[in-house]
C-alpha cells in the first residue's frame, strides 16, 4: 500500500461482483484493495491480519448479515447490496455504515461515494475541526455522481491529454486496458490509468473487468454516457 492510500476490504459472496467492486476501488488515484473476501468468515480472518480503512459489504451472504460485520469492524464501511428493506437501510446504518448503495448502480455512483470518503477523512484528519467542517464531512459522504469531477485534481478534467485519453477510448472498436491507452496516444501506463481513473470517476467513461484463463482480471474502459 503506498504511503497515504485508503486500504480498502471488499466483501461480496458473488466473486465477480466483489472483484468489480475492487477494480473501481483499485481505479481510483488515493485507494488500494487490501483484500477481496466472499464470506463473513473470510472477511473476519483477512480484518485479523491486516489493517483496514474502509468496507465496502454485502448485505446477503453465505454465512451471515453483512450488517453484522459492519456492527464488529473497528473501522469504516459502507453497505452495497440489492436490499431495499426499510428495516435493512435502519439496521445497517443503526450498526455505523457510512452509506448505502443500491445495486445495480453505475460505476460512477461508487467512484463518487469513494470520492466523497476520502474528502471525508481528509476533513477529519485535523485534531479540532470547526461546526462547517462537521457540516461539509457529513456532505461529503452523500456526493451525487455528477459532482464526483470537482474531487478530481483539475489538471485532470480540464487537460489536453484528458481529452486525448477520452477520444481514444470513445473511437475504439472494443474496450481498451490503460496499457491500450497508453501506447495509442503516447504517454505512460501510469498516466493512462490517472486520466482513466478521473473520467470513470466523472462518468464520462466505464470500466469494466475482462477475465482471462488465468490470473488476476484487467481493467478496460469503454465509452460512458455523452456529456
């Protein structure tokens, strides 16, 4: 985990939704995915060996409420799930979850919730916080999706290159990696996945995971709606 980045747990019993999850996770610049667990008890052993920031968690899974996990956690977390009961929204956020969002939902809506915590934390990080700070902390944590650009640094959404990044995928035939991107239009891997990573977050573009025989799944993008 580089120095500064949120270490993020996701739970999910679906295994291709969980590593969905943590590919936005892992798209966006100031966040990692510690680990990836499908059940509460593969959740509890990974909380036992590492250290957490936030919990993006299922409600249904195989052995137990989600809910009850978030209840345990000594740390944050946010509820996805398909669940839409009064009682299930009161009991999560009664058992301490920072939010609630309701699949499906665009990738967008995620890459600004996150957006939104880490805002946050960084309003939350000084010893002594004025009652605005307060006001502008509990904001954060209910961004809408169109706002989620303001988060992004503005050499990000107002650059050249942006630009570049954005028509390369748009004009591809099929989605493109941040690899893809890179070579197409001349600039580095990193650089691709930064610019790729702000217009996921905007919503100007999708990411998605390809799956291979083997190994670790690849993000690629393809066109998002127009603006």
């Amino acid at each position: 985990m580089g120095s500064g980045e949120l270490n993020i747990l996701v739970v999910d019993d679906d295994f291709r939704v969980a590593n969905l999850h943590a590919g936005i996770v892992a798209a966006l610049p100031g966040f990692t995915v510690g680990a990836v667990a499908n059940t509460l008890a593969a959740a509890r052993t990974e909380i036992a060996a590492a250290t957490f920031d936030l919990a993006l968690v299922d409600v249904y899974l195989p052995d137990g409420s989600g809910i009850d996990l978030v209840r345990e956690i000594p740390f944050d977390a946010m509820i996805l799930t398909a669940a839409t009961e009064s009682e299930t929204v009161r009991a999560a956020l009664s058992a301490g979850a920072l939010g609630y969002l309701v699949k499906p939902f665009d990738h967008a809506a995620l890459a600004a919730r996150l957006a939104g915590y880490a805002r946050y934390r960084r309003i939350l990080s000084a010893a002594e916080i004025s009652a605005s700070d307060v006001d502008a902390a509990l904001l954060a944590l209910r961004p809408t999706t169109t706002s989620s650009s303001a988060a992004q640094p503005a050499a990000l959404v107002t650059s050249p290159t942006k630009d570049l990044v954005l028509q390369a995928v748009r004009h591809a035939h099929t989605p493109m990696s941040a690899a893809q991107v890179a070579v197409a239009i001349g600039i580095s891997r990193a650089t691709a996945q930064r610019y790729l990573a702000a217009l996921v977050g905007a919503g100007g573009l999708r990411m998605q995971l390809r799956y291979g025989s083997t190994g670790r799944p690849e993000q690629e993008y393809s066109a998002g709606p127009t603006r």
